[in-house]
C-alpha cells in the first residue's frame, strides 16, 4: 500500500472527525484516556489541528482515504514535543504508525527541537514496542494507569519528504 503523509490544515477538520468517528472505542481510549462518545466534540477536532506556533499535524492517506492522524505540541518554552498518532483501527499493525512518527521527529528536527515525550496508556502495547525500537534509550516513567517516555531526538533525524509516497504492509 502507498502511503502518502501532507502537513494538517483547519480545512481537514471534516477529515480528521471522520477518522474520529470511525474508530473503535478502545483505540479512542488508549489515544485519548478517554471515550469520545458517539460524536466526538468540535474542539477534539481543533485542538487535533494545531495552528504552527505550538505545534502541527500531519496526516497519512492510502489513496484518497486519510488512515493516521500523528501530532506534536511543544510541552514547554524548552525545546520539547510531546508526539501522539493515531491509526485507524482497520491499518494498525502495517507500518503507518511508524512511518508517521518518523515524519513527525523529521518535523521537530527541523525546527529545532531536542527532546521527545510520548504519553500512553501503560497497556498500550504499540507504543510501548515502537519506542522500544526507535527510541530504546527511552527513559521511561510509569505513573499508575499511564505512561512517558522520554528521549533525545537522533543526531540525524530521518528525512521523510511531505506529499512524498511511502509504501508500507
């Protein structure tokens, strides 16, 4: 399957809501730490479509059917993001998810940020083996039901170029 991944406008608002509601209330659970109910609320969406100063999204679509939504929001005034994707419930476990993140970290390098934090569920088991592979320097602080790992982006981040094609499993 190709995958091709674009920077997230407000214009995708209607994109993103689609995504949202097609999702399984598990996968809604370990994204969010919450259910997002039959209709996921308006500003859900918005705060999902960051305006570039504190962050940005970028979406992933196999032909014309947006699969993986990724983001980053600066934690701080330090040069920290905290990244977070999602991937529809019928395309996990082919690739997207780490494909997206590769973009993301080539996004965050690029603007000149340092460090990464990921937040998650401590069951969520995806998460958990992609930092592992990516990140395996990850420091990792457990606080009950939750989860951070927190890592140094790589000296050379990869280069995932926009609009670009990907072919994933």
């Amino acid at each position: 399957m190709r995958l091709r991944i674009r920077p997230a406008t407000p214009r995708d608002h209607a994109l993103v809501l689609r995504l949202l509601r097609e999702i399984s209330a598990e996968s809604a659970y370990l994204r969010f730490q919450t259910g997002l109910g039959r209709e996921p609320a308006a500003s859900v969406v918005t705060a999902l479509l960051p305006d570039g100063l504190r962050g940005a999204a970028l979406l992933a679509f196999a032909g014309d059917r947006l699969v993986a939504h990724g983001m980053w929001v600066r934690v701080s005034a330090a040069p920290v993001a905290e990244i977070a994707l999602l991937v529809a419930d019928s395309h996990q476990g082919r690739g997207i998810g780490t494909v997206l993140a590769d973009a993301l970290v080539a996004d965050l390098g690029a603007r000149g940020l340092e460090r990464i934090e990921v937040y998650a569920s401590a069951t969520n088991t995806a998460v958990a083996r992609m930092v592992a592979r990516q990140a395996p320097d990850a420091v990792c602080d457990r606080d009950g039901a939750t989860v951070t790992y927190g890592f140094h982006l790589p000296a050379r981040p990869p280069s995932v170029a926009m609009e670009a094609s990907r072919v994933v499993a």
